[in-house]
C-alpha cells in the first residue's frame, strides 16, 4: 500500500510539471517571476529610478525702473517692469550699458564765470570773496574738495590755506542759488601783495576740474592790479552804504558796508606795483 501511494504521488508530480512548465515561463516573460527565481536574475542596470537627461536651471530677475506710474500726496513711484539690470559695466576701454531705462552718467558742472575773473586781484584786507557761477547744479564741496594755496616759483604751491575759507551756495547778495558757490575768507588768512591759486583737482564730485589764480593786492578798487591814489576815488561817493554785496570793491575791509574806515586800508600800500608772478603757473 505504501509502495502504491509513492508511485501516485510521483507520477502526480510529473503530470505537476509537464503541465505547468509553459505557464512558468509565460509568466516569466510577461514579467511574474517566482521568489525562487528572482533571487537568481542579475539585474543588467543600476538598480532606482530610469536615468534622465542632465536638467538645466534658468533663472532671471524681474526689475524696475523706468517712468512715473504713481503720483499722490507729493509721493511718486517710477518703474519698469521686466527692465533688465540697469546700469553700467566696464572692462578696460569696452563699456556696456544695461536696460531699457538706464542709469545715465552725472552731468559735470563747468565753471562758466568767476568774480574777480582768472588772474585778477583780491583787493580786501580781510574777508575776501570768491564768486564761482556754474553752467548747472552744483552740490556743496566736501572739505579739501577746493584747494587754496600760495602759487610758487617753477609751478610749486604753498601749504593748503582752505580751512580759513567758507563755502556757501548762493549769490553775492546771500540768496540761495544752486549754481553759484561763494568762496569768503573768515579772518586774514591770506598776506598781500602774493598769489594764491584755488583750484577743482577733480576730488569735488560732478564738477569739471578748474584752477583760478589771483594777486592780493590789497587798495586794488578799481582792478587794474596796482594800488594808487585813483583807487580812493570810487569809494567816497559810496559813504556811507549799508549791505554791500559780498563781491563790492569798494568794501576794502570786507564788512558789508562801505564807510570811511574802508579808505584806512587803502593809503599805505600807495603805491602799489603789480604783484610779481611766479614762474610756472601760466601767468
């Protein structure tokens, strides 16, 4: 009986197989694999997620500037949307230039006309005024923007004097003027009978460079570069004159006003001979 049930159980297992042999391997090649099997299957590629193509990150800014689009309450708001970076890049002699609104260079202020004009006299005794008009705004110069020193012999120059001078931006008369600079001596930091050169060397921001030279000549009213008694003349008709402007001639003490005590400076350096020039300087 045992030797009988063997056989069956044999030949149940050979019927197991004949039969079931396709469907093994038609579910192996649609992809169904047993546990027996997979253990023995070497994959042919890194095993994870399919490889993809490199990806590339693009980024870009969405700026502003450009023209007013919001005006309320004194506030404005300017923009541009979609402006690229604005502004300017350089390399050497190569300059490139960026966005539809750009950032346009400052405008240099030219230096258009001096009082006392290029090479004349500073006639006071103290207290001396420079009037400088510009051909545009200007901005209030940082100190040692200007430079005030003694011209020397062979192009030299003294110390810088520019501490012992004010600088205000208005007109002779003392009203506000965004293109004129009033340069105004504090005390009686400059000698006679000497040059002086008060120059831009390029530190004042926005303001093309500039050099003006003058002779002190103190007595000098009527400007001719010498002191004699012609230069009593113009100033008894003006006695007494209250608020002289600060560019008055005939203010020898540099006070505001025009007395008899303005004539004291006058008489000793009668007579006067042009200052001589020192070498160097263009005079």
């Amino acid at each position: 009986m045992h030797s009988l049930r063997q056989s069956i159980w044999l030949l149940g297992l050979v019927v197991l197989l004949v039969f079931a042999g396709p469907t093994w391997a038609d579910a192996t090649a649609g992809g169904v694999v047993s546990a027996d099997v997979e253990d023995q299957i070497v994959p042919l590629g890194p095993v994870g997620n399919p490889p993809r193509a490199d990806l590339e990150l693009y980024w870009f800014t969405i700026d502003c500037g450009g023209g007013a689009s919001y005006n309320a309450n004194g506030l404005e708001l300017s923009g541009t949307i979609g402006q690229p970076d604005a502004g300017v890049l350089t390399s050497g002699d190569l300059e490139l230039t960026g966005g539809f609104w750009f950032a346009a260079p400052p405008t240099m202020a030219t230096l258009k006309l001096s009082v006392p004009q290029d090479t004349r006299s500073l006639w006071r005794s103290g207290k001396n005024a420079i009037l400088l008009t510009f051909d545009g705004d200007i901005e209030l110069p940082k100190p040692c923007d200007i430079l005030i020193r003694q011209l020397r012999d062979n192009g030299n120059y003294g110390v810088d004097m520019s501490a012992n001078f004010t600088v205000s931006l208005e007109d002779e008369f003392g009203n506000a003027d965004t293109t004129k600079l009033l340069i105004k001596e504090t005390g009686t930091a400059l000698g006679n009978t000497l040059w002086i050169g008060v120059q831009n060397i390029g530190d004042w921001a926005n303001v093309q460079p500039f050099t003006l030279r003058y002779a002190v000549q103190v007595g000098d009213v009527n400007n001719d570069g010498r002191v004699m008694s012609n230069d009593l003349s113009p100033i008894f008709p003006m006695i007494p004159t209250a608020g002289a402007s600060a560019t008055e001639r005939r203010d020898i003490n540099g006070d505001g006003r025009v007395m008899s005590n303005d004539l004291s400076p006058v008489f000793p350096n009668i007579p006067s001979a042009p200052v001589p020039k020192p070498t160097g300087h263009g005079l």
